[in-house]
C-alpha cells in the first residue's frame, strides 16, 4: 500500500529560518514528514507515525566539498532530507530536553546569515544597473521596458528590505 503524501505551501524567508524549522517539526509530530521540496515555499510531506523530529537548515554556496560537507552531518547524527536554492534541510531526533543544533555558537549562526547575504550583495547591483539604464521614449520596447523596470524596483526594494532583515539578525546575534 502506497503511503500517503500531501503538499503544502507556505512561504519562509532566510532570516526566519528558526520559524520554518519549528513548523517543519511541528508537522513531524503530527505525523507528517518532510520528503521533498519543490519551488519555494513547496514541500512534500509522507505520512507516517508522529514523531519529536528537528530539522535544522544550513546555507551552502560553494559545493566544491559537498560530498564531505553531507558526510559531516550524517556523522553527527543527522540525516540530509532535501536542498532548495542552496538552502539544506536535516533532520534528527529530539534527544531527551538536549535540542539537537548544527551550529553551537552565534559566530557560526552570524557566518551562515552572511552566506545568505552574498548572493543578495551580488545582484543589487545588477538590479540598479537595470532600474537606472534610460531608453529613449521612441523605441519600440519602451513599453516593455517600462514595466520592466517597475518589476525590476519591487525586486530591488525586496533585496534591500531581505538585507535590513539579515544585518538586523545578524546584529542580535553579534549581542
């Protein structure tokens, strides 16, 4: 008999991750477990008895070791359930009132929020590069162009909005 799975939408963002980690646990004890990811905010879960599951998500940019990089966590007890957009998810059993973590202290926690800041750093640039180029109101993309751009200033105000969020993580974790 095929095991029951359902899917669920629900959007995280980076400097919430602690929030998508606690749900993700949550739907562990209700019986529901974590089997695949999809597109953001996409994840499939499998049925199956509830359990005192954490996950715990990392931020890996540079894959030159990844293979080493997974053999780590499952050395330490944890299993690697799934990746989106660089994001990795594990997961472990609660052990008695110890919570289980992948980073111990804040300077570590500060690294991985940094390594999410990269990638946002890089394309700013870019997005204001093509917010600012002109075009002549003559060409027949100015249209085009024109509505480009708008959608081009809502994604650059969001990476600005996503940095102010991380730094502010960043900062509390720094105190």
């Amino acid at each position: 008999m095929e095991k029951q799975t359902i899917r669920k939408f629900k959007l995280f963002f980076a400097w919430n991750d602690d929030k998508q980690e606690a749900w993700l646990s949550q739907m562990g004890r209700e019986g529901w477990h974590l089997q695949s990811l999809g597109l953001p905010g996409s994840y499939t879960f499998i049925a199956g008895e509830p359990r005192e599951d954490v996950y715990r998500l990392d931020y890996l940019i540079n894959r030159k070791d990844y293979q080493n990089y997974l053999q780590l966590f499952q050395d330490s007890g944890w299993e690697h359930v799934g990746e989106l957009g660089g994001w990795q998810y594990f997961r472990t059993r609660e052990q008695g009132s110890q919570m289980p973590e992948i980073y111990t202290d804040n300077a570590s926690k500060t690294q991985k929020y940094g390594r999410v800041m990269f990638p946002l750093i890089i394309f700013l640039p870019i997005f204001f590069s093509m917010i600012t180029r002109p075009i002549s109101i003559e060409s027949k993309f100015y249209d085009f162009y024109s509505i480009a751009k708008l959608v081009m200033s809502v994604i650059m105000m969001l990476y600005v909005y996503a940095m102010v969020r991380l730094l502010v993580r960043i900062n509390r974790l720094k105190k």
